[in-house]
C-alpha cells in the first residue's frame, strides 16, 4: 500500500493573523484567498489527482471546489479533516488571548498542553495520521488531494518527520500552499514542504 498526498491549507480568511477560526462557522475565504484558490487550481490542473477530500468548514471547502471544478471532479466531505477543536478560544482574536497563561502553556507545550474545552494536538494529530494510513490502505497507488488546516497539515508532518509534536512550530504552512507526502506501510515520505501557489 503507497498513496500520494497533497495536504493543502485553505486559503486566507478575514481572521488569518487575527483571531483563531476554530470549528467557528460562516468563515469563507476573503478575496485575497479566493484568489489563492484560483491560483492554486490552475497551478494543480494538469497535475494527477485521483480524489480530493476536504474538511466540512467554509473556507476548505471553497478551496477544494476550486481545484474540483479544474479537473471536473468532486468533493468529499471527510470529518477527519477538520480543524483542531479550540474548545472555549474558538473565535478569539489574539490580542484577547495575550495574557492568557493556558494560551502560552499551549503553544509552548503542544506535546501536553490541551485547548480548554477543547482537544489536544496528539488528538488531532491521531485524526490525520489515521486518516492517511487507512487511505493509503484503500487507495494503493493513488494520489489523494486532502484539503485542510494548518495545524492538522503540521500534526501529519511532525509524523511523516518522525518530529515530536514539540517540533510542530518549526514547520511553516502558509495559506493555499501544498505539502507533498507519500504513506505506505513502511512509513511516510515528505516529497516537498509547503510550496505555494503562483
């Protein structure tokens, strides 16, 4: 078993480097990540692609359309795409969180640290990690387009890597980029690290 995986970021939201998404609904690309979507879609086009699955929210979804209606295909909606449950920061902006203690023991400590309410990174990371094997599994010689978030892209990543998930901050994951991993039952194989569209 050996799937292909392009793990693509979303495009940018009107809370990109302002307030934390979340599983919060009614967040779709702005213009700005429209436009990368496009780009993206066009930079994909002649590019192999078997089957795009995407995470339920807005701004994934709108980006996993745009790389569909490319190559005449559809979309899967999968759950275990989505983004890391924020818990009670859903929708916080940043400046709200600077004095937060759990804020800063979280991103200083992802291997332990949990979202209040919400779930922790080897959670989310055993979601995309589980996801990957069991497609690998059923999809054997396919490349699979898996349209996300960036902590889910870090997470499968720090995996693919053999980084504890201490080392997630060290993987930058731009908005409508595409990081290439190849999964098969001997392990993962990372092709190429967050190229962007355009």
């Amino acid at each position: 078993m050996t799937a292909t995986f392009l793990l693509i970021r979303h495009g940018a939201t009107d809370d990109l480097d302002v307030r934390l998404s979340g599983r919060r609904p009614g967040v779709p690309l702005n213009e700005a990540g429209r436009a990368q979507a496009g780009a993206l879609a066009r930079r994909l086009a002649d590019e192999r692609i078997d089957a795009i699955l995407s995470s339920p929210l807005d701004r994934t979804r709108e980006t996993a359309e745009a790389i569909a209606r490319s190559k005449a295909m559809a979309v899967t909606i999968d759950d275990a795409l989505i983004e890391i449950d924020l818990g009670e920061w859903t929708g916080a902006t940043f400046a709200m969180l600077h004095d937060d203690r759990r804020w800063h023991w979280w991103n200083a400590e992802r291997v332990t640290a949990c979202c209040p309410g919400g779930e922790t990174m080897a959670q989310a990371q055993a979601r995309i990690v589980g996801l990957l094997r069991r497609l690998a599994a059923e999809r054997d010689g396919e490349t699979i387009a898996l349209v996300t978030h960036s902590d889910l892209i870090r997470a499968a990543l720090c995996d693919v890597l053999g980084l504890d998930l201490a080392g997630v901050h060290r993987l930058q994951v731009d908005p409508a980029s595409v990081s290439t991993v190849v999964i098969g039952d001997w392990g993962g194989k990372l092709l190429n690290l967050n190229v962007a569209a355009g």
